[in-house]
C-alpha cells in the first residue's frame, strides 16, 4: 500500500516517520518551506517510543506530482483545510486513495464528504503529545502515541485491514476500532476541555488536576459537549465521563496541549475549529453550553 501524509508537521512527520522507519511506502505533501527544511534537516523523531533519523524523504508541494497512491493521511491542523481540500480533492480524483483524517473535532467530515465522497473517507483521529523543535524535528513528549481508524463504508474494509495489519511493525499504534464514530466524539470531548483549560490557564494540566475550582471547568466542558454529541446521536454515559476524567488525572503534570503550545509560540491555533465548532453544534441544536462559549471567548 502506497501511503502519503499530506502535512509533515509534528503529527504527520511522527506517524509517516513510523511508517516509514518499518520500510513501508511512504512519501510527504508539503508546502515548499517544509519541503526545504526536511531536505536540509532531515525528518528526524526523538520519541521515548525510539529515535529515527533519515534523509531519504519523498516529498510533494504539487499536487499534480502525486501517483499511485492508495491511502492519504490528512494530518494539517483545522484552520487549514479550506485553504487544502481543493488540492486533496485533486489528488484523490487523480489517484483513487481512500481519505484518514487525523484533525480533531468534526465539523471536517461533512467537508471532506462533500470534496471527496463520503465512501473515501475513513473515521479516525489521532492521540499524541507532541511538537516540532527549531530544526523542524519532531519532540515527542508522552510515552505512546495511536492512530485510531475504522470503516465508515463497506469500500473502506480493505484499507482499513491492510493498515490494521502494520500495527505490528510500527513503533507506534494502529487501532482498527468498529465504533469509529463514537472514539471521534470522545477525542472531541477530551480535545476541546484540555486544549480549553490549558490554553485559558496558560498552564499545564497538572495546574486543573491540583486546582479543584478549575478541574470543575474541566469536567463542565466534558458534560457539554456530551450533550451536543448526544444531538449527534451518540451517547456517553455519566461512567464514560468519569473515565475520561480519571485518565486526565493521570497525566504528567507537565503535559499540555498541542494549541497551548501554539499559543506559546505565537502560532494559529485551533479555537474556532474546536471550541468554535462546538458552538456552531450547539446554535444548530438550539442548546446552551456556557462554559465552552466562555472558553471560546476567552
């Protein structure tokens, strides 16, 4: 299977490195700055989960470059899909390649149904905490990483095997889930209450997980946005959201979110394609979710 990762930032230099540290085919669709860096740099992981380091990098900035290519992991942050759908439209049509997307949220889906045909597009999402350093190196900063993905037409199952099937070679996870849709939700439930609270805060989680006032905040962004999933028509029980608030109190105490970081930085972050669009869900359900617009505002 002939894969391309169209994005090479920490999350599709982290996963295609993987791939491509086992020998599978794997090439990059990048913007021409990336394209110069990795060739001067190198695509390079410095992860507990291994190191890797090479040069020989197959890499596309056009999208008329690219053939024979069966599956395309789509791994740009929200706030630039508009400004790439045509070109992952292009390269789909020109190509036949099945559609992962790793962004987080939903709203993406219904995009990506509309550029590329909802029987291209899998479910799937990604689960890492990592970022890129000066040198365009990927730092990853927990110790396990996963692509979760799964069929959401029958066309899909054959992709979907092949890629369950390199799971064992990776220094990674590739987890085939038969309930993709509701792990998607529950990644959206937990990525808009962490990256909210450690954005607002501007401190890391274990500043929420040690401060009772701001670990309620947490919990009342969980309980919101699982009642827009449930307009949605997927259902969390009250236990499924204690678990995901245990498994938040377990985190390092320095661990903090991708758009956190963006913020650091000086970067665009993912507000509105992750709070945003929860508020967006909530106006078309005609629901209020309070602690989230405050969030969002803020």
């Amino acid at each position: 299977m002939n894969i391309l990762v169209f994005g090479a930032g920490a999350v599709g230099a982290y996963f295609g490195g993987r791939m491509l540290e086992a020998n599978y085919s794997v090439s990059f669709f990048v913007r021409e700055k990336r394209a110069k860096q990795l060739k001067k740099e190198g695509l390079k992981l410095i992860s507990p989960e291994g190191e890797f380091e090479t040069k020989n990098v197959t890499l596309y900035t056009s999208e008329k470059e690219v053939k024979n290519i069966d599956l395309v992991i789509l791994a740009v942050k929200g706030y630039h899909l508009d400004s790439v759908i045509l070109q992952l439209k292009l390269i789909t049509e020109q190509t036949g390649a099945f559609v992962l997307p790793l962004l987080n949220g939903f709203e993406h889906i219904d995009k990506l149904d509309q550029a590329v045909g909802k029987e291209k597009v899998l479910g799937g999402f990604a689960y890492i905490f990592a970022t890129l350093n000066q040198q365009g190196h990927v730092v990853h900063g927990g110790n396990s990483s996963s692509i979760k993905f799964g069929s959401r037409h029958e066309s899909q199952m054959d992709v979907c095997n092949h890629l369950n099937s390199m799971n064992q070679h990776v220094k990674t996870n590739l987890l085939l889930d038969e309930n993709i849709i509701k792990e998607m939700w529950r990644k959206y439930l937990l990525i808009t209450a962490f990256s909210g609270i450690t954005s607002a805060t501007q401190l890391p989680s274990g500043f929420t997980i040690n401060s009772e006032a701001t670990l309620n905040v947490f919990k009342n962004i969980l309980v919101e946005m699982s009642f827009i999933a449930k307009k949605e028509g997927v259902i969390f029980a009250e236990e499924e959201i204690a678990k995901i608030i245990s498994s938040f109190k377990r985190y390092p105490e320095n661990t903090t979110s991708s758009m956190h970081q963006d913020l650091r930085k000086g970067l665009p972050i993912e507000v509105n394609h992750l709070q945003g669009g929860a508020v967006r869900y909530a106006q078309k359900h005609n629901i209020t979710i309070p602690v989230v617009e405050t969030i969002y505002g803020i």
